[in-house]
C-alpha cells in the first residue's frame, strides 16, 4: 500500500477543515471553553487544567505528531469566512495489517447543532480517510441516550454492532456505548 497522501486543508459547501496545528491552541480552547457545559455528558470527567492554553497546545502537539505517524487523523471545522472553531473530528487509533481501521469521535458548538453541519463534514472527511488511507472500516461509539450522535451516525451509513457495557468512564462514571461502524464502500463494491 502506498502511503496516505496527507491534506492540510478540505471545503464543503458551507465549511473548512483544517488539520489542526499548535498555533491553533487560543482558537481551541475558546472552543472549549463555549462548549464545556455542552460536551460535558458525552466525556470524560475533565479537570480545570483542561481548560488552560498549555494543555490545549500540548494536546494539539500530540495530534500533530499523531498524524505525522500515521495513526490518526484530525479536523477542525470553521466557516470559509471565519477563524472560530465550531467543531473538530477525528479519527484515531487507525490500525493496519488485516485489520485496517480506526475509531471516529466527534464534536460540535452547541450555537451551530441540528444544521447538518456535522453531516457535511464527516461526509467528506470519512471519503477521504477511506480514500487516503484505504481503511476497511471506521468504527464509532455513542452512549444510548445521545440520540444527536445516534441519528447522525446512522444517517453516515453507520450500522450497529452492538452494545458494550461499561465502555467508557464518561463524566465520572463507567457508561454503556453502543457500536457502530462503516464499511469502505469502495471495497464493498468488490465483494
């Protein structure tokens, strides 16, 4: 397989997403800080040093080094007009060998849900991971009361695998996730 060729930068028709770098550090954690409340039950348990602009540029430095090994694969969301963060994904974990594929995780500013502005973002960013990197499969996990997450991942194409108890300790406590995940359409067209 030839190596994944690497993007700084992809536009859909109402958002940019851009590879997210240290300089990004105030842009994210003012991100943050808008959506602490708003992220809160879907995460875990953060601590006030979440929120500081060294743990924000340590964790973007973490990212970065990530996606240079190949491993993982991050975006900020914007709109063309404007440097806020109004979102990121990511894909991580990302395994080769027979197993080729990884975990997507996701979030968005709570001034901007319910306008399918996820939706066209993970469109074009799960198009390219497959592309890029010819994954066979992307998996992602929701707790069963995000009914947000749920509805989007199954409008994605998402299909459901199962339910894992205790999966994740989410905002203080071990909480049950179901599974998900998308096959590379491509490949299923070869099956």
């Amino acid at each position: 397989m030839t190596s994944p060729v690497q993007i700084a930068q992809m536009t859909t028709g109402r958002l940019l997403l851009k590879r997210p770098s240290t300089g990004d550090g105030a842009r994210m954690l003012a991100y943050r800080e808008r959506n602490r409340a708003h992220l809160e039950p879907w995460e875990p348990k953060r601590t006030g040093q979440f929120y500081t602009l060294q743990a924000v540029e340590e964790q973007l430095g973490r990212m970065e080094r990530l996606v240079e090994e190949k491993s993982a694969l991050f975006w900020l969301l914007q709109f063309p007009d404007s440097d806020e963060v109004v979102g990121e994904c990511g894909f991580t974990n990302i395994v080769r060998g027979p197993f080729q594929a990884c975990h997507l995780g996701f979030s968005l500013d709570s001034r901007h849900t319910g306008k399918g502005l996820m939706h066209e973002a993970l469109v074009a960013a799960i198009a390219y991971t497959f592309e890029a990197h010819g994954l066979h499969r992307i998996m992602a996990n929701y707790q069963p009361s995000n009914t947000g997450s749920e509805k989007l991942l199954r409008r994605l194409g998402f299909e459901r695998e199962g339910m894992a108890r205790k999966y994740l300790k989410i905002n203080g406590r071990w909480a049950d996730h179901v599974l998900t995940s998308l096959m590379n359409p491509v490949e299923a067209k070869d099956d």
